[in-house]
C-alpha cells in the first residue's frame, strides 16, 4: 500500500466538497453545493451513518472515497454501501482505486463490518469490472421498490 | 388509525425476539437466537442504525416491523430500509399491514427521513402488491454487488 488514506473530519470539508463537485459534474449528477454540504457535514462530524476517506495527502488530495454505513439482518450486523469514488483525472490508471478500495475495506473489517454493497448503472462494464476486481461479486439482484416520501 | 404502533425498547426484547423466530422460521430464513439478538440488541438499545416497531398492545404484540437506516447522496440524507414486516397469521387480512407501514412512514417523514426503500425477491407478485398499496413504486433496479468480508 503506498496511497495513504485519511478519514476526512469537519476541517477538511473545503477540500472535500471541492472534489465532490468535481466528480457530480463529470458524473452528471444534479447536485448543488448545498445539497452536497448537507449530505457530507454529518458524516465529516462522525455521523454513525457513513464516513468519506481522502486519498493521498489530505491537505492536496488526490479523490475520495464515501461509505455509508446500514444494518442487516441477512447479514447479522454492520453493513457498508460503496457510495462514491473519485479520483483525479490526472492520476488515474495507476491502480490507485483499486488500492484504495481494499484498504478501506481492511479498515472496515476491523471496526467488524459484515459485507459491502454497491449498486452500479447495469450498463457500466467497466465499472463491473473495477468492482470485481477489488473483491465485488455480482449477486442475483432482487426487485428495488422505493416511497419517495 | 386503529392498530397502534410503538417503538420497541429493551424491555420488549423477549417479545420482538419471539415475533422475530416466528417470522423466520416462516419465511424459512437459517437465522438462529443467537444471530436474531445480535442484530436486534443493539436497535432496541437506541442505534442510529435502525427501529423495530410493535403493532398492537405492546404487551401482547400482533407483530412488528423492522427499518434500518441509512444516509444517501441522491436522496439528500436519511433514508429507510423496509427490512422485515410481521403480523401474525391470526390476524392477517384486515388491512394492518397497510396501515402500520403508513404509520411508521408518517413518523419518519417527520424524523425528515427522505425515502424508503424495500428489496423484495422479484417473483414475489403478493409483496409487490402490498409495497404497491402503501406508497412504493418499483424502481429500475441497477446492478447489486457484494463483497462478503
């Protein structure tokens, strides 16, 4: 492991949002400044509900990776929920991800997480196959019904 | 509303516990005591990860529903996973189910729970059905992946 990572807290919030707004822009997701500050605040000041690391050194991070955290019964305990992953453009294709990946995970399984998910765009081989290889396996996808209170 | 509900406590552990071995071995789910007091412990001690409900008297309970939470980006903070329903089979087919699922969502909408998701097995038309009746609208499900640590 050569890329460190850092658990992100209240005063790396700049930096953070800063590579937030970046990845929704490439990703084309439709959210604000504020909508990110109101989902990344809690979890930078230790909401049980999630955690986001800093890759490389955290005054100029090189991404960053979001985790939120569920409970299941399936699973007996602590799940995790592979939420977001970002990494500069100008670093990527070095494996840095998959790196990351996997010491987040290590990290995890300490603190006795059970399984981790993610939901990916069905679409998205090479997302696929970014997750295979850092230890994801496909599973037989049940129906997802959502009441957008 | 006639069937209330209340939010299980640690006094009520016995009483979920036995709801809970009902539905699992109905739903003929390999869950043990064991595993069933490890998951529920620690929501009925007050975790931030999730809330069990008893329906009807809480002393004698006509079953119970189990929400685990979670924090998400595209929904903008809280959401709820439908994680077990239970009524007992006595009283089935007056419409509690319905009713108690909307009771527990109005709760939640004013905890400023955003959405509630439920995974259901896809050939399962009756479940669809009863999520249908009580707000939920199927999704276009992406691809799960789970890495099982």
């Amino acid at each position: 492991m050569s890329t460190a990572i850092t658990l992100a807290a209240a005063a790396d919030a700049e930096r953070v949002l800063a590579l937030m707004a970046r990845y929704h822009e490439e990703a084309q997701l439709p959210h604000d400044d504020t909508h990110r500050a109101t989902v990344a605040g809690p979890l930078l000041d230790g909401s049980p509900l999630g955690a986001i690391w800093l890759i490389g050194p955290s005054r100029a991070p090189l991404g960053y990776v979001m985790v939120t955290f569920g409970w299941s019964m399936p699973h007996g305990g602590l799940i995790g929920w592979l939420e977001e992953v970002f990494i500069r453009p100008s670093v990527r294709g070095r494996g840095i991800g998959t790196e990351v990946l996997h010491a987040v995970t290590v990290n995890l399984q300490r603190a006795d997480l059970r399984a981790m998910h993610v939901f990916l765009p069905s679409d998205d081989a090479g997302l696929v196959r970014f997750c295979t290889r850092t230890g994801f396996r496909a599973v037989r996808t049940p129906t997802l019904m959502t009441d957008p209170l």
